[in-house]
C-alpha cells in the first residue's frame, strides 16, 4: 500500500507543473491519461521489438488489415500493442506535440479508444500551448510502472489513490468512484467462498460483473480470488460504468489482463443496460449511496409498469430519492439460472426469472436505506418481500463505520 500511495504522489506532483496554467478540476484528467500511457508503454517494452519486426514484415505482404491485427496481437502475446518505433523518451523535444499524438494514434483499437474517452488529444494541445508538454513528459517518462516492479494489484490502487485526488481538486465525493480494497476483498470472498472446492476444478469456466464498476476493483478482486484457487480457471469479466475517466481505467485494466474488453460497457446501467439478456455466476457491485433516480425516472417506470416480472422491476420501485435497490432488483435479474449459463454470459431462458432458481450469487453494498425505508406495502417493503419470499437472501454483514471515504455512514453487504 505503502508503494502504492508513494507512486500515486509522484504522479500526482505534475499538477506543480500545471499550477497556474490549469484548474484544479483539469490536474486529474491530465495525470490519469498521463500515468495511463506509462503503464502500457511499460507492458509493452518486453514484447516492442517483436511487434515492429512483425509489422515491417506485414508492410511487404497484401494482407487485409484485419488479419494485420491478428498477426500483431500474437507478436505482443497480449490484447494491445503500439507499432511506432517511438516511446516518451523518443519524442524529443522538437514537434513534440505531433510525436505523441502519432505515438497514441499507433496502439491498437481497443488501447487507443481509452484515450479518446479522456479528451487527451485537446490536454495536449493545451499543454503544448503553455511550453509544458515537454516537462510534463520528462517526469512521467522517469516513472517505472513496469509490471515487474508494479503489480496488477498495486497499479490499481495507484490509479483509485490518483483518482481520489481528483476528485477532491472537483470537488467530487471519491467514494462514487472506488470502494476500499478491505471492503472489496471481504465481498469478494464471501460470494465466492461457497464455490471454493468447485472453482479448484479443471476446465471451469465463469461470469464475474459489476454493474458500477468503477475502475475494476471489484473485477480484479474476483479474478485474483479464482486465480489463487485455481490458476487454469478461466475467469470472464463484464462491467458497465457510468463515470467516463473511470471507465477508461477499468477498459484499460481488462486490456492489460487480457479481458475481452468489449464485456466493459459506458453508461447508465438503470436506464440504459448494455449487457441485456446476459446473465452471470457472480456479481459484485457498490452502488452510489443515496443517489436519486429523478433524471431517469420515466424510463424505469415504464419498464416497471409494461414489463412486470419480465423486466427488472416487476416487484416494486423505492422512492425516487434513493435508487440503491434498483440496482439490487437488476443484479437479481442477472443471476444465472441453474439451467442455463455458456461463459459468455448468455443465457438460454427467455424474460423474468423464476423464484429460487438461482446458480448465480451477489454481494452488494449498501447503506442502512434499503434495510429500513418504507412502511408495509411500500415500494422498498414490497422489494424486500420479493427478496425474503424466493429465498434470495443469504446473510448481512453490517461494516464499521467510516470506512469509506468521507462518510461515517453505516454500510451492509448483503450477499
């Protein structure tokens, strides 16, 4: 941890070099991309040489461009790669502006795409614009993030301690955006520890998703509990989340873990799920606490009214101030039926699902909302019935106060 914190200090120190040409609120969307770049260039040095011979040689042949990408991805031996001869230290210092955007626009698709979702190419030309591009790249290019030095684990908190600073530059509250490490591996064990002796199985296959995933915490954790247990399991990752700065990490994440990373969706999962039709055999989710539904309440009204039981919804609507057990309500309709289920995420059952047909498991954090809102007959009391009635319900951990970052709020998981 310590590690970690320390190099998220260091990243953090380029806003000494923004002060004063930059606001506060712009110090993050300039490191996060920044400290981004560095951590791929890094995982890619080992396999740059095979990439650039490979695609000198595929500039000789007629070979369509699809299978150019193809024949460059098993070059890198990874699910990314860059076929510029360039990296931060090359650009020099003489039309740097240009070198950098040429060096991005030279990673393949999926890598390229995150940047695009960071605004980076209008930061560069800002910076460019100030004399600072330079400087800025001399003190990330001294940073080694590679991942012999920096683990998958400690890269992501590197990047939920840098996201925390930013938030608190924005003013924003950095809870929406990550869940303490504690925390996520406590739920992570207890949604998985039923399966233990069948995860240690040969040829398994699973489904792990969050519907906020943030930058992947919950993601990571899960495939790192599977791994330990088993490290020929295979583990695939599905996610939606709605902030685009922690969108782009957690892409990147799954890129560098070799995650399909089509599975990790952008926006609203109430009222736009991207992953419809899907269902999976864990899910782990920390949903906003407390934040209100107004902006989309038409949308899930209409789901809950036209759609019943064969929607989300089909058991009530909370009040339109707290919209926690709507996600609940869209994790349970995810659970993967026993009947069903190929590793995909797929199912072969079609609308609601039936009572107490669940071979999938959920663990959720909440605040005490959920537990405690609502007379009888309410639309909170009706959800929790539903819940208690199909027998969904395991158990609920309360958690210690002022666990999560600046909140002394009471917290539950329920699994």
């Amino acid at each position: 941890m310590t590690q970690a914190n320390n190099l998220a200090a260091y990243c953090w120190s380029i806003a000494d070099l923004l002060r004063g040409d930059f606001k506060q609120s712009q110090y993050g969307r300039i490191i996060l991309p920044f400290t981004l770049l560095r951590r791929l260039e890094c995982v890619l040095q080992d396999s740059k040489d095979n990439v650039l011979t490979e695609f000198n040689r595929l500039q000789t042949t007629s070979l369509p461009e699809e299978a150019h990408e193809k024949f460059l991805l098993r070059a890198a031996d990874l699910s990314f790669y860059n076929t510029s001869p360039m990296d931060l230290s090359k650009l020099g210092q003489n039309g740097i502006k240009e070198n950098l955007e040429t060096y991005i626009q030279n990673f393949s698709k999926d890598a390229r795409e995150i940047f695009e979702y960071f605004n980076f190419a209008e930061f560069i030309a800002q910076l460019n614009d100030a004399d600072l591009l330079y400087k800025v790249i001399e003190k990330v290019k001294a940073t080694n993030l590679s991942p012999q030095t920096v683990s998958n684990h400690d890269m992501g908190l590197v990047f939920e301690e840098l996201i925390r600073r930013f938030a608190e530059s924005s003013n924003e509250t950095a809870g929406e955006h990550f869940t303490p490490r504690d925390i996520v591996r406590l739920t992570t064990s207890l949604v998985f520890m039923e399966d233990d002796e069948a995860l240690t199985k040969e040829g398994i296959i699973r489904t792990i998703y969050d519907p906020t995933a943030g930058t992947g915490g919950f993601l990571s954790s899960g495939m790192e509990y599977v791994h330990e247990l088993n490290p020929q399991a295979v583990i695939r990752a599905f996610g939606q989340e709605l902030n685009p700065e922690s969108y782009s990490i957690c892409k990147a994440d799954m890129l560098i873990k070799g995650q399909e990373v089509d599975n990790i969706k952008l926006g609203n999962t109430l009222s736009n799920d991207q992953l419809y039709g899907h269902q999976f055999d864990y899910m782990l989710s920390n949903p906003p606490f407390g934040v209100d539904w107004k902006k989309i309440v038409d949308t899930i009204k209409d789901e809950h009214t036209q759609k019943g039981f064969d929607g989300r919804f089909g058991p009530g609507l909370p009040r339109v101030s707290d919209g926690s057990l709507l996600f609940l309500l869209h994790l349970i309709s995810k659970l993967r039926d026993n009947s069903a289920g190929d590793g995909q995420g797929t199912t072969n059952t079609e609308g609601g699902r039936k009572q107490g047909a669940s071979g999938g498991r959920i663990g959720i954090i909440l605040n005490g909302s959920p537990l405690f809102t609502g007379g009888a007959g309410s639309g909170e009391s009706e959800i929790r019935r539903y819940i208690l009635e199909a027998d969904l319900l395991e158990t609920i951990v309360a958690l210690p106060t002022d666990m999560f970052y600046n909140t002394g709020i009471a917290t539950y998981v329920w699994i």
